[in-house]
C-alpha cells in the first residue's frame, strides 16, 4: 500500500481509504477486529413459580371472598367460588401460581381486604 495513503475510520469499524493518486475515495470493508464475535446475550429465564394460598378464616362472608377472589386475581366467578369452599373445607386452597414479585403483591392486596393469603415456593 503506497504511504500516501490516508485511513478513516468509519462508524462500523471498517476503513475508508483515500488515495492521492487517483483523487477518489474507496472504501474497504477491513473489520478493526478480525475474528472476535459479540458474546452472545443470555436468555432470560422463566422465575421460580411462587403459590398464593387462601387460609380460611370463619369470619369474611362467603360472598366476599369471591368477590374479592375475582377482583384481585384472573380468575371467574365460579373458580373464586370453588377455591373459596376448598378453603373452607381444608382450611387453605391454591389460588394460583405466579412468580415472587406477583405473589408478594397478591399477599398485599389480600391483607388489604382483610383475608389471609401466604406465598410459598413452587416445587
């Protein structure tokens, strides 16, 4: 390559090359690192799944605890009514499955309303 020779650099990395003796300019795809790759980013994984149980309590109406099962949670009518009587039944139904940070939330919102919810890992 003759001296007179002027490089730039372009936003990529590559070089443009200016040469005097034919006034033009060429550019030449010469990568700055040659054989280096981005290290590829991680995926993200699924968050550990956390249980948010309903513990009957012998005080809430029934009809407020669906009512509220199915304002705070996706769940319907008829489920909200179903883990409701579970609750009262065994004492503590699955509400749902979701992770920490949700469940945390649920448990919040729950206490709110005067119900007992706990959370727990998922095994």
């Amino acid at each position: 390559m003759p001296d007179d020779d002027k490089k730039k650099l372009l936003p990529d990395g590559a070089e443009q090359r200016e040469s005097r003796e034919g006034g033009g300019q060429t550019a030449t795809l010469d990568p700055k690192h040659k054989g280096k790759t981005k290290p590829k980013p991680k995926v993200p994984g699924m968050m550990p799944p956390w249980k948010v149980l309903l513990h009957n309590d012998d005080v809430s109406d029934q009809l407020d605890v669906v009512l509220t099962i199915v304002e705070l949670t996706p769940l319907n009518e008829t489920e909200a009514f179903l883990r409701m009587r579970e609750a009262e039944k065994d004492g503590v139904a699955l509400l749902l499955v979701t992770h920490k940070e949700r469940a945390e939330l649920y448990q919040e919102q729950f206490t709110s309303k005067q119900l007992t919810v706990t959370i727990e890992p998922d095994e």
